[in-house]
C-alpha cells in the first residue's frame, strides 16, 4: 500500500504541503475543521465591508481537486494517539498515518479571558469577520435614528485592542470607512461624531518595525483620525464598551487584535508546557521525540539564523510547506535545514499610505502601498481570486465605494444600546428641510 501521509490544517502551510505532494506515489489527506482556505491577511476588507468572503476564500476541496492521490476530511481533530499511529476525530472517528504534519495554525490569546471572546471578535475566521461588520454596520444605522449628541457618539465610537499590524489596519480602515459613509449615505450624523481607539498595551504600536516606520504609522493614523493610545491596558470589555484604567468607554464596536497563541496541538502530543503553545520542531521540522511526525508554521517553534523564534506569518507557513512537502516527496537520507527566506514584513495603514519593512532598508507611503497590494494579490489562492480583487480594488480606488455594505437579516450582536423612538423632519422636495 503506498505510504499515508496525513496533514492536519488547511491554512496557508499545509495546503503548500500538499501541493508538493500532488500527483506522487503518497496517499495524502488533509483534515480540517472548515470546508475552505482563507486568505486570512484580507480579513479585515471583509469585516469593514470592502471585499465579500468569497474574495478571499475558496473550498479546499476545490484547491486540491486535480490532485488524484489526496483526499480532504472536514472534521474537528480532538487527539493523536502516538503509539497506534492514529488521529481522533470528534464523533469517535479515527484516521491512520505513517507520516503526520500539523499545522494547525494559531488563534487569537485573551490572556485567560475567553469571556471576552464574544464582546471583542477578532480577525481569524469568515464568522468572526461578518460578526464585526454586521456590528459596524448596524452601529451608523442605530446613530442616524438616535435622537440624543451623546447617545450618537457612543454608537459611533470603535476600539481597537491591539497595536499590531491588524489592529492599525483595522483601526485605519474603519476611520476611513466611517467617514466616507457619513459624509455620503447619511443625514443625522457628523463626521466630527465619529471616534476610532486604538490600544496597545506596549509601549508602541507596530513593535516589530523599524522605529521610523513607527512614527509614519502613527501620524498617518492620527491625521485620518485614529485615537493611538500606547501603554495602556484593557481592564474588562463588554458588548457595549471597555474599561481603559480607570474609564470606561462606551462603543458601538470592539475588535480584538491583541496577540495570538497557537493552536491547541501541543496538548495532543502531551506537550503541556511548551512555551506559547508551540511545539519544538528540529531544523528539518521534524517534532523532536517524534520519528513520524512534523509540525509548521504558527504551530512550530523554529528558531531562524538570528536565533529569535519565527514570527507567524504567511510567508513563513507557506515557505515551510513548500520544504516539507519536498522533503517528505524526497525522502533524503540527509536533508538539507530549512532556512527562512524574509521577504519583507508590511503592514497597510490607509488608502495610499503602507509600511514595508526588509530590514536592510524601508519604504512607507503611496509606493509601500502599491507594492502591500500587488503582493497580497499574488498571495491569492488563484488567478480568478487575483482578478477579481484587482478589479475590485481598482473600481474601489477610483470611486471610494464599498460593496459589500450588507447587514443581514436577524442579530449577530452589537452595541449594547436602547434607541428610543424618533420623529424624523420631513424632507422637501429638493432635499431642503
């Protein structure tokens, strides 16, 4: 029988994974929890109404199709039983290997207040997305029927926990987004209303740029609008607002982007007290103490040539796949170590204005943001997604329009506030009142 060999996740590096294994002599099956791929660095256009979910997601089963000798499984892996060589499904199934890759990615840390977790969604899945565009949304609706100054302005007031790269560029986008559409679409509110928080625990945002990026970041935010709050912790978060210190700020939406942890995969090797939830990996990703079994991305604790773990990243993830795959194909007696190969390390603020960082020099402004958007679109999962984003992003820039401004029927949740009945003027013809 040819040799199984089973990956666990469908992200950005086990797909790369199996991708190298297609067409070969293996028995591949990939496991995961969800049906799709997700080009998770997008998330936030979602979540602030300038791309659909589609954009940026495509069925697994679809990516792999063409590949003969690999099977998808979409279920919910609960165990590894090592000795018998086998993976537990939830539900009592059970899938056999002879080689095992996990990469199961990483999800968003709450620092042991998984309480929070509904108040403050983050930026990791399509529900969690829809969940805080539904909440954007609905909070501009709720402001134009309010009758009360102070009752608007708590409605259009957003926090953003988490000075990394998706909290700056969900906190940019949403000021830019809040703007355009009340300046547009609305009549009862003011730009002047509208409030964006962004809150870093550290002492800056963007922490792992260059200091001169920094700076560009956090005065582009400031000039388009953005509260950048530094050194200050969040003490309790509600559905209706936070507590920052010693005050508490009502909102209409929070966002979560304040750190991540890896996935729970280490317990299934009995790894409980790996730091961060990784689990060690030797230079050929191989997990150590474990002959058969292979962990990457934001799941591995791989140390690069600066002896610092690697950050988790696509790019990171993708290259790892891309090795493993090669070398489980080769099956080298004496494989060469992986090496990290950085090609950069970006973050986008607003329209015309980005941040690329590769170490030896920098690039910030309208260029960075031009080279943040091709990149992202050749990271697509393929070349209809490719189009149809740059088509999108085109028509988007020239008009400033956002498509996918839909609030669906039924509540996901959202700001926790009683609108009370209001007599709306009447409007003349002409749209003089």
């Amino acid at each position: 029988m040819p040799e199984r060999i089973l990956i666990i996740g469908g992200g950005f590096g086990g797909l790369a994974c199996a991708r190298e294994l297609g067409d070969t002599e293996y028995s591949v099956t990939v496991i995961d929890r969800r049906n799709h791929n997700l080009f998770q660095p997008l998330l936030y256009q979602v979540a602030t109404a300038a791309l659909s979910p589609a954009d940026i997601a495509e069925p697994i089963r679809k990516t792999l199709g063409r590949y003969r000798n690999i099977n998808m499984i979409m279920a919910e892996v609960v165990g590894i039983d090592v000795q018998r060589q086998l993976v537990q499904l939830e539900g009592g199934d059970r899938v056999d290997y002879d080689r095992l890759v996990i990469a199961t990615g990483s999800e968003y840390n709450y620092f042991g207040r998984d309480t929070w977790r509904d108040n403050a969604p983050g930026m990791k899945t399509i529900h969690e997305a829809r969940q805080i565009r539904q909440r954007l949304l609905s909070s501009f609706e709720k402001a134009e029927r309010a009758h009360n100054e102070q009752e608007k302005r708590n409605l259009l007031t957003y926090v953003v926990i988490g000075g990394g790269p998706t909290g700056v560029e969900m906190a940019g986008a949403i000021s830019e987004l809040g703007r355009f559409m009340i300046n547009r679409d609305f009549r009862n509110i003011q730009p002047d209303q509208l409030r964006v928080i962004l809150i870093e625990a550290g002492p800056r945002i963007l922490a792992a740029f260059q200091e001169k990026l920094i700076d560009y970041a956090r005065h582009y935010l400031e000039k388009i609008g953005v509260e950048v709050r530094t050194g200050e912790r969040v003490l309790d978060v509600r559905s209706y607002g936070v507590t920052v210190g010693s005050e508490f700020i009502r909102t209409g939406c929070v966002v979560w982007g304040a750190g991540v942890k890896a996935s729970p995969a280490h317990r299934w090797l009995g790894l409980d007290a790996v730091p961060g939830g990784r689990i060690p990996v030797d230079p050929q990703l191989q997990v150590v103490g474990h002959r058969n079994i292979f962990a990457l991305g934001d799941t591995a604790d791989f140390t690069g040539t600066d002896a610092k773990p690697l950050p988790g990243l696509a790019q990171v993830a993708k290259q790892q796949g891309v090795y493993l795959g090669r070398l489980l194909k080769n099956q080298s007696a004496d494989p060469a170590a992986f090496v990290f190969r950085n090609r950069g390390n970006t973050a986008v603020i607003g329209r015309n204005a980005a941040i690329f960082d590769f170490g030896k020099w920098t690039l910030k402004g309208r260029a960075a943001w031009f080279l943040w958007a091709f990149v992202h679109v050749y990271l697509l999962i393929n070349f209809e997604k490719r189009i149809l984003v740059s088509v999108q992003w085109i028509w988007r820039y020239l008009t400033r329009q956002r498509g996918a401004r839909l609030i669906e029927e039924g509540s996901i949740g959202g700001a926790d506030v009683t609108v009370p009945s209001v007599v709306y003027p009447v409007t003349r013809p002409g749209g003089v009142r």
